[in-house]
C-alpha cells in the first residue's frame, strides 16, 4: 500500500480557505493508555503508527492535550516534528483531565487560551491549523468561549475553528461571531440523529467529522454489516468506513488505532466502493438502531 491509499477517498477543501486534506485522517485518541488516560502500552509502535499514518497518505491528524494528557501531542512531536509540509494538525479545547483520569468540562476566557498556548508548545507549532472547541451539550453556552477563539484567531494563534459534540443551534451561535470549518460529533452507520446536521453543512461547505465512526467504546456490531462484508470480502470495519464516506462529501474520517495492521486496515477503506444495493441495506442499519 503507497503513500496514494489516503488519497484515494478524494479531497477537501475548507471553507474559506486554501487549507485542503485527504478525507481519510487519523485519529490519535488510541495512542494513550487504557481510557485514554495515562501512557500507551507500547509507547515504539504508536511511533510506528504515526510514521506509518503519513507514509500511507495521510495528511489530517486529530488530537488533543485532554488525550492522556499530553501523551497523544508529546508522541505527535516527538515522532513527527519538523512536520512534513502539508500536515493538518487539528486539536481541541475544552476541558481537562483530573488526576483520576475524569473529564472535566472548562469553558472559560483563561483556561481555553492556556490549552491553546499549551498546544503550541508541546506540538511546537507557531499557529495551529484547527482548534475544535469542545462543548459538552445543549446547555452550553458558546457565545462568550467562542468570542475568546475569534480573539486568539485574530491575533493568529489559531488558523481556523471547529467544534465539536455541538447541535445545530449551538453551531449557528458559534457562525455568528467567527467562521466555523468544521464540526465533530458522534456519528456512525448505527448512530445517526445528526442525518439532517450532516446534509445541512454539505451545503454550507463546512466539513462534518464524525468521532467513534466504528463506535468507539462499544465497536459497531449489526449481523446486515457483517454479512455485507463477508459478501464483498472485506471486514466490517472498512465496509463500516466507506459508508461514511460515500455518505456525504463533507465527511472527514479520524478512526483512530494504535496497531500498524489495523491503520492499514483503516485506510483501505478509502478506496473501497460500496454497490447501491449494499448501500440500501446499510442505510436501514441507523433505521433499525
């Protein structure tokens, strides 16, 4: 498999800029240890997997300082830095991790600058490409953190912004004060609600990443995706990932793995193409969910 296996999948370009990636990704969450907290198990083959994920045509890599913390962006730099050009280094902000490994929701004007300025540093980078600010439901308020994004935006700490685990409203709150690129959240072939979320960024030429697309914790299991694999002779992982990219253009895929076989596996799926019959049956997946 060549350095082209990424690209197979197509590009995309973000709105309101030249800042374009291959629509398969990787997602680092996976480098860090058990519940993404802590040190990986074998700290040389997460390198590998990096090392790997940019041999294979890679060019977009999400992360975070709150994946650990600090495990996932201290691995990002020591393996890869200096980035070879045309890397997208997408991160998010938020929250922290407590000492006990729980996640901890902060909002707040200081603490979002301080995880930007903390990002810079561990990732020694001068701007960051994406920030994704996090938010943790519909009662969040998004207006007074994403007025501090836009300042640090403004003064080019931050080339673009994203968000993520956002509902409609709460992205339209977030357009009003700063362009937004890109949106992640929960979605998969059996977790759909954000059908209609998706249709409506396509539109709007905003990028749609979707975070779990294998189900994450509790992996996709639905005997009509195992038996359309086994009828295309591939695993249900890859049949599960070319769904989504033929789901829509905006989608953007960030599985995450931390096994080199496993990423190969992953990206395979960028040139898989699924029949309108296959297709049919997958679709009633999320109907039956």
């Amino acid at each position: 498999m060549t350095g082209i296996a990424a690209a197979a999948a197509g590009r995309f370009t973000f709105p309101g800029s030249p800042l374009s990636v291959n629509r398969m990704g990787y997602g680092a969450m996976q480098l860090a240890g058990p519940h993404v907290f802590g040190p990986p198990a074998d700290p040389e083959e997460c390198r590998a997997v990096l090392r790997g994920a940019i041999e294979l045509g890679i060019d977009h890599i999400d992360t975070s300082d709150f994946y650990g913390p600090y495990v996932t962006n201290d691995l990002i730099q020591e393996t890869l830095h200096p980035y070879k050009a045309g890397l997208t280094l997408v991160t998010k902000i938020g929250a922290y991790r407590d000492d006990k490994g729980g996640w901890r929701p902060d909002l707040s004007a200081e603490f979002l600058r301080k995880s930007v300025e903390d990002n810079l540093t561990r990732l020694k980078l001068e701007q960051i490409p994406i920030v994704n600010l996090r938010v943790f439901g519909p009662q969040d308020e998004v207006t007074a953190p994403m007025q501090e994004m836009r300042r640090m935006q403004d003064e080019g700490l931050i080339a673009h912004i994203g968000l993520s685990t956002a509902d409609a409203d709460q992205i339209q709150a977030a357009r009003d004060i700063a362009p937004i690129v890109c949106v992640q959240n929960l979605y998969n072939l059996a977790h759909r609600a954000d059908d209609s979320l998706i249709d409506a960024l396509a539109e709007e030429g905003i990028a749609y990443v979707p975070y779990f697309p294998l189900g994450g914790f509790a992996p996709l299991q639905a005997d009509e995706l195992r038996a359309v694999a086994e009828e295309t002779g591939q695993s249900h992982q890859s049949v599960a990932l070319a769904w989504l990219l033929q789901r829509s253009p905006n989608i953007l895929l960030i599985p995450g793995t931390s096994r080199r076989a496993h990423l190969r596996e992953n990206v395979k799926a960028a040139g898989l193409k699924i029949s309108d019959a296959h297709l049919r049956r997958l679709n009633a997946i999320g109907a039956m969910a």
